[in-house]
C-alpha cells in the first residue's frame, strides 16, 4: 500500500503569483495593500501565501526583487550597457518614459510609489525602498564621475548634484505617469532634462 504524502503539493506557479502582487503593489501600495487583496489576485488562499512567501512585508520585498529583474531593469541595463554616465542617464530617461506608460502595467515606477504614504508600521519598508533609490542615485553619480574625469562634462559640474537632477526627473515622470501623462509627453520632458545636460 502507497503512503500518502503529508501535507498539499503547491498549486500555482510561484513566478506567476508573485508577477500578480508585483502588479497590485504597484498599483495600490504596500500600506493599502492587505493580505486579502494579494490571495485574491494571485489566485490563492492565505494558508498557501504565508506557506510559499512568508508574511506580507517579505513577500513584497520579494516583489520588488521581481520588479527590478522585469520592468525595472532599464536602468541597471542602461548603466551596465552603455560606454558613457551620459549615453547611460540619455537611454534611461528616454526608456522610462516608455516603462512608465506600458499598457500592460500599473503606471509609474513601484520603486519610486509603493511607499510615498506609511503609517509607523510601513516605515521598514519605505526604509528599504529610500536607501534602493539613493543607492541608484551613487552609482549614477559615480558614472558621472567617470565622464567628468573624461573631460566629457563641463568643468566644474556637480556630479552628486547631477546625478539628483536625474532622480528628481525620474520621480516627477513617474508621478506625471500615475496621473495621466502619455509616452510622448513624456519623452519630451525627457528631451528637456537632456537638454541641460553639462556637455563639454
């Protein structure tokens, strides 16, 4: 006779679930997010939540993990790919402008929205996503550096006040996505922001 194995085997594809709360962290946030709205759209009980990702907290920072090596990866690829901080913020401006407006996605940047509103009990996870965001803006900073020893930027530029420059773009087209701005209005802000760029 056959033993019976203990326990449930796991019914869903783990890739496939975690995209779903991917899409409904970024579209809600991690405060207003509950539990009962991630077992919904991922299709499972929480029982099968807590068993596969752990608590609510761990299970998005999985997500943000997700969402870094997917949607978010433009940057990270544009800072490794391209020869130059310059060529690299240009592509990374102008592919956000697309990211950011993907039909097929919450609008904006999860990194940059998930966690712009915490009670107390948040402020680990807006913790997490702050220090994210400063670690991007020292390595944008540091390539800047690199173009500025280069001579490929004008004397005297600010590459820590450069590279928030950026941040700061980034962020407002993010929010201007959430708020309805389209993939062409988009770029042109992108345009702009390129336009003041430092060249030598």
């Amino acid at each position: 006779m056959a033993t019976r194995q203990r326990g449930r085997p796991r019914s869903f594809d783990r890739e496939t679930a975690l995209g779903q709360a991917v899409t409904v962290f970024w579209e809600h946030g991690y405060e207003t997010t509950s539990v009962a709205d991630l077992t919904r759209a991922m299709g499972i009980g929480a029982p099968s939540l807590y068993a596969a990702f752990g608590d609510k907290k761990t299970l998005f920072e999985e997500a943000v993990e997700f969402y870094g090596r997917h949607q978010g990866s433009y940057m990270g690829r544009a800072l490794a790919e391209e020869p130059t901080g310059t060529a690299a913020v240009s592509r990374m401006l102008r592919e956000a402008a697309e990211v950011f407006t993907a039909p097929d996605c919450p609008h904006g940047c999860m990194v940059i929205s998930a966690a712009v509103n915490y009670q107390d009990s948040g402020e680990d996870v807006a913790s997490g996503l702050r220090d994210m965001r400063n670690r991007n803006l020292r390595i944008i900073e540091s390539r800047i550096r690199e173009d500025l020893t280069a001579g490929l930027l004008r004397e005297g530029t600010d590459p820590a006040a450069l590279a928030r420059f950026v941040g700061t773009v980034l962020q407002g087209m993010s929010q201007q996505a959430r708020d309805g701005a389209t993939r062409s209005e988009l770029e042109v802000v992108a345009e702009i922001a390129l336009s003041a760029w430092p060249a030598a």
